[in-house]
C-alpha cells in the first residue's frame, strides 16, 4: 500500500485560473505544457483518492515558491494528505516548450538529484517513449493515448480537450519484463491533471482547485 502511495503523490501537481469549478478553464495559452500543466507559486490542487468505491484520502498539492537551481528556475511544489496533515516530498519543475522537467522523486526510478523530462505533451496519438531507472532494472513507456477526448468524472463532471497519457511501468526479473504497473494520467486543457486511472488500485480524481498567484 505505501508503494501504490508513493506512485500517487508523486504524480499530482496542475492546474490553471482561480478559485473555479473543476470543469471551467480559462487558459488559452498556446504552449502545450502551459495548458495542460501550468506552474504558478500560490496555485492550490484538491484530489481524492479512492480504493475501490471508498475515499482513502483527500490530497493537497501547493506550489510553494520559485527556486533556482543550476541557473534554471523551478517551482518547487509541497504535497500533503488530510489523514494526520502530514507533508510528503518537494518536486521541482520546469517547463520548456511542450516538455516538462523535475528534480526530485520520481516514478521512473531516475537520479533525484538530476533534471529529467517528466511529461511530453507533443507527440502524436499513438507516439511513446521509454525510461529506463534504478540502473536499467525499471522501464516505464509512457504513450500518448487520445488527444481531444471528453471524459467524465467521478463525481460526474464532464471535461473537454482532454490528453490521455497511458503509463506502463516493468521491473526486470531475470531475462524478461514484468508489468509493475498499468495507468492512464488525464489532463484538461486549462486545468492539468484531473485523474489517475490505474488498470486495479488506487483512482485519483480532482475535486477543486485555487489558482491565485502570490
């Protein structure tokens, strides 16, 4: 359970506008990364998780304040659960074009310390790439699944322009691959992310979002 955890905090942090209902963006920037991801300090994130039909918890991400690290500037993003407040994990990100970089924990078993692509929303429907971590032992490849869907919620909000990313995650046992685990990420346009659907497992699904900037 704390792994299927880890997985899930380390993969929320979008959003966009301010103090909105989940369903009503207003970005209109071109930049696909800054649509679909968009970084602001002061922006706010609200997510349930559920095992099965049952909330688990509910997830607060906060984007805390800029930092500037190899002469690059990120934000640096803080994630907490409402079960005892207790904070989880510092990312840092940075966006470049249609790319979206981070220092910090990550899902791929890559070097913490070091910068990495965490997203790439540019690729056609059906383009995938592949990473490889924990010194070869773990591939992800990450494909991109639809462009433009409309999709519901849990809660039964209904969502436009929709990019589906699907994330299949293998750990290396002898001389083969073995699925670890099988999930799709969904980000609106004008939102971020608004869902973590994994093939069994834990769902995450936004519930509300404050994008004021400080």
């Amino acid at each position: 359970m704390k792994n299927k955890l880890l997985v899930v905090f380390l993969l929320i942090l979008v959003a966009l506008a301010s103090c909105k209902d989940p369903a009503s963006p207003t970005d209109t920037s071109d930049d696909l990364t800054k649509s679909f991801f968009p970084l602001e300090t002061g922006y706010k994130w609200y997510y349930d998780l559920y095992s099965g039909n049952v909330k688990s918890y509910s997830i607060h991400v906060q984007i805390t304040k800029q930092v500037v690290r190899n002469g690059k500037t990120y934000f640096e993003t803080c994630d907490s659960y409402d079960s005892n407040n207790l904070t989880y994990g510092t990312q840092y990100y940075r966006y470049e074009k249609d790319k979206l970089y981070i220092i910090g924990a990550n899902f791929y078993g890559l070097d913490t310390t070091v910068e990495h692509v965490y997203y790439d929303f540019s690729g056609d429907v059906g383009s995938s790439f592949v990473y490889l971590g924990n010194g070869g032992a773990r591939r992800t490849t990450i494909t991109v699944k639809e462009k433009g869907a409309t999709v519901k919620g849990i809660d039964g909000t209904t969502y436009t322009d929709v990019i589906v990313l699907n994330f299949i995650s293998e750990v290396q046992a002898g001389n083969g691959w073995y699925i670890d685990q099988n999930y799709d990420h969904l980000f609106a346009k004008g939102i971020g992310l608004i869902s973590f659907r994994p093939q069994t497992g834990y769902l995450l699904e936004l519930t509300s979002y404050d994008l004021k900037k400080k």
